[in-house]
C-alpha cells in the first residue's frame, strides 16, 4: 500500500473531518530540506506556517541535529523522577539567565501541559499557603492555551471544545483588546476599557482567583491580537494589587515570534509563571517549560508528610534530547543574532502589508514581529464559504499547496506566521503566494 493509501486508511488527523479527508488529494511529508517540506511524490512546500509555529531554522540542516545525535548517542532519556539528567540542568540554567525575574523551571513535553503544570501550580500554591478559597481562574476571551482539560477551561473556544464542556473547570473571562469590530477607534481607549472590566472582575473575586492566565504580547489562535502598548504591564500590576498571581502563556509567542527574545520582558510585565514551547528546541523535540519564582517555590516546600510537593511529572519529562535541542537552539539564536534578522524581516513584512491593504476584501491587519493576521470580509461579514461553497480556510490550504507552500488560515483570517529565521527571499514567496491567494479569494467570494 502506498504511504497516502495507508494514511487514508490508518491515521486520524486533529482538527479533521476525517469525511474530508477522503475526498483529499493528501500530502505525506517525508523529508525536510532547508524551509521546504518533501512529500512522498517529490513536491516540494515551503513551511509557510513553521510547522504549527514552531519551527525556526528550518528543517534537517543545522547544529541543532548535531547536538541532538550527540546526545542521543550519550543518553536517550533518564527520568526526572528521583534523578537529574546533565542537560535539564544546563537549560534550566540557561532560561533561568534569561527570563529574569524566574528562579526555578519545570519540564513538561508540550505546550498544554505546560498550562496545566502552571494551573496546578497556581492552585496548589494558595492550598499550600492555607488560602483554601482560591480555586478559581480567570483569562482572556479569544484566548487558546491548548487541548489538554485545564488548557480548554482557560482557552475556552465554543467551537472547538463544546463537546468536551462536561470535564471543564468554569473560568471568569476578561475581555480581550481587539479593536477590530468594537466600539472603540482608538486602541488606548479600548485597553482602558478592558482593563477597568478586569479590574471590576478581580476586586470582586480576587479572594477567590488562583490566577489570571493570558497569553504573553498577543493572543494568535483567537486571530492575532496584538496587544496595545502598555496593556500587558497594566494587567499584571492589576493581578499584583488584587492578589492573584499571573501565569503568562508565551508558548507561542516567545522566543522571537513578536520580535523580542522574552516578551514578558519587552513588555515590562513581570509574572509569576510563565510558560515557553513551540520554539524552545526550534521545532525539534516536543519539549515545554514552566518557570516560576522563588516566591512560588518556597510555598511547595516543607516534609513530605505535608503533601506540599508538585504532585505533577510525566514519562518524559525534561527529555535529554529536547533539552541538548533547547540548548543548541538557545545558543544560534545568539550566534546568529537571530532575533535582529527577525526585527529587519518584520519590516519587510510591514512594507508588504499595505499591498495587502489595498484589497476590497481586507477589512483589517494586525501585525507584530513575524506574526500578522489579515481579516477578510465581504459587505461586513467574515467570508467563511466561497461562491462554490468551499470553505476559505479548505480553500486557502489546497490552493497553496497547489502554488508549493503549505498555509493554514483560522477561518477567515489569512496567517502570516513563518518560521522565524526564514531568509528574505523565501520570506518574499511567501508573501507573493499570499497576495494571489487573497487575488482568488477576491474573484471566488
Ligand atoms: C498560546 C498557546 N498556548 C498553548 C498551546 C498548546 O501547545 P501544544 O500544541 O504544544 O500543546 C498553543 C498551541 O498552539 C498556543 O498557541
């Protein structure tokens, strides 16, 4: 059987209708070369969403391999149960020194237990200090912190999760500053307003939230929401002055994707957990990290008899090969001034933008760093199936890959959401294919 008859027949794709898919001239991938994908057929795709926005430097080719096969020779994993492994330590180390104001790192192996290991934290953190009452949580709408039970309670999404309601913690949510369509036509305004609200919801319940969970600078699964200057900053002295503590999600945000290394800390906001994924081994290992304070460790210290640990840990927990990937990863970021090459592309992406603009069909961008979403509606109204009755993001995914780049939109939002250290020329492709997307989308919607 050949690789698409048996994908067809054994594998169940997430975030599938598996009836599609049938109907689906499907891709299999089977080897990486620079920022291109090659399938089982010998065509070739340029990455154009990093691999669901992971990937950094592109695939197969780099010192990240190197060290990975290096580690991997030496020791495949050892545990962190009872054990340390050289590697966890070295990059706990190394996040520590850059995500300051954090004192202590917890490995998990994806970005949603990574939320839940934050969530865990949070809860057990006022258990442990005898504050039993504060066992409820609050984030943002449009927010998405993954699939895993905690994750969906924070990053509710009614579409995707609504048959899942039963398991789910109920959760406050604060309005989130999107612009587009509100009543607002300044961004500054608009953030006040949101931020009075979430100041209302945390004096009157601050006695009763764990934590406030956001992401960190935008919110990009809910249609990248760049933040307004200054908004993250006045959140987090929100949840500092009603008592609750701030679990910033920058799994898909840090490590460059806005333009900065550690945006918490381009943001002047500090929190009191905050977790990192996608990116932190470039998209070579599933490997994630939750980072904390010292304040927040001290809490879970004490005799075991107390049951004040982290009861939280899984099998492959602070892998060795994840970490010698973070490592190396960490270390061409500075080498190769990587997030400097990151601020001249987002120029470079702004100036191609207004081309973008000028479309009948573009009713708003938002653009930050390597990052930006293009909203497409007709008369008003978001364009969700074309005149032939295909839905756009089906539509955006297959013509794409028909022009040699693999894209996916969220619903009516084109993504511009490349790997990081992709070079100016490809960056350029990208673009262009983008433009004579949204050209068809024109003459089809
Ligand atoms: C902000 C954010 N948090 C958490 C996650 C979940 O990460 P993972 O897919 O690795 O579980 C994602 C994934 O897209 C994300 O965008």
């Amino acid at each position: 059987m050949s690789l698409k008859d048996a994908d067809k027949e054994f594998v169940w794709h997430p975030y599938t209708q598996m009836s599609d898919w049938d109907k689906w001239n499907n891709r299999v991938i089977v080897k990486g070369e620079g920022f291109y994908l090659i399938d089982s057929e010998s065509r070739k795709y340029l990455d154009g969403i990093a691999s669901m926005w992971c990937n950094v430097w592109g695939h197969g080719q780099n010192k990240v391999v190197e060290a990975m096969t290096k580690q991997l020779k030496n020791l495949q994993h050892s545990t962190l149960f009872g054990l340390a492994s050289g590697p966890s330590v070295q990059l706990a180390e190394r996040l520590v020194g850059l995500a300051r104001g954090m004192d202590r790192v917890f490995y998990t192996d994806n970005g949603s237990t990574a939320i839940e290991a934050a969530m865990k934290m949070a809860l057990q953190y006022w258990r442990n200090k005898g504050r039993d009452a504060k066992i409820e949580f609050i984030s943002l709408e449009h927010g998405y912190h993954g699939d895993t039970i905690g994750a969906m309670s924070v990053g509710y999404i009614e579409n995707f999760f609504g048959a899942y309601k039963p398991l789910l913690t109920r959760v406050h949510r604060a309005p989130s500053p999107l612009l587009y369509k509100s009543r607002f036509e300044d961004e500054r305004d608009l953030a006040e307003w949101c931020l009075e609200k979430t100041e209302r919801l945390l004096k009157k319940r601050g006695d009763r939230f764990a934590a406030m969970i956001m992401e960190s600078g935008a919110q990009i699964a809910g249609g990248a929401i760049i933040y307004p200057a200054g908004y993250q900053r006045k959140v987090a002295k929100l949840c500092k002055d009603n008592d609750v503590l701030l679990v910033l999600d920058e799994i898909a945000t840090g490590f460059g994707r806005l333009g900065s290394m550690i945006e918490y800390l381009a943001q002047r906001s500090e929190p009191d957990i905050v977790c990192f994924g996608k990116a932190l081994t470039a998209g070579y290992f599933p490997l994630a990290v939750t980072l904390t304070t010292d304040r927040i460790f001290n809490a879970f210290l004490g005799k075991y008899s107390e049951n004040k640990h982290l009861c939280h840990g899984h099998t492959f927990t602070g892998h060795p090969v994840g970490c010698a990937a973070a490592l190396a990863n960490i270390e061409l970021y500075e080498k190769r001034n990587l997030i400097q090459q990151i601020n001249a592309n987002t120029r470079y992406v702004a100036s191609r933008l207004l081309e973008f603009a000028r479309s009948p069909i573009v009713t708003d961008i938002r653009h930050k760093g390597l990052l930006a979403g293009i909203e497409l509606a007709r008369n008003n109204k978001p364009i969700i199936t074309l005149k032939n009755k295909e839905r756009i993001n089906y539509f955006i995914m297959q013509e794409s890959l028909k022009m040699g780049v693999h894209l996916r939109s969220l619903g009516n939002i084109l993504m511009v959401i490349p790997p990081l250290a992709i070079g100016r020329r490809d960056l350029e492709k990208l673009l262009d294919v983008q433009l004579e997307i949204l050209r068809k989308v024109e003459r089809l919607s």
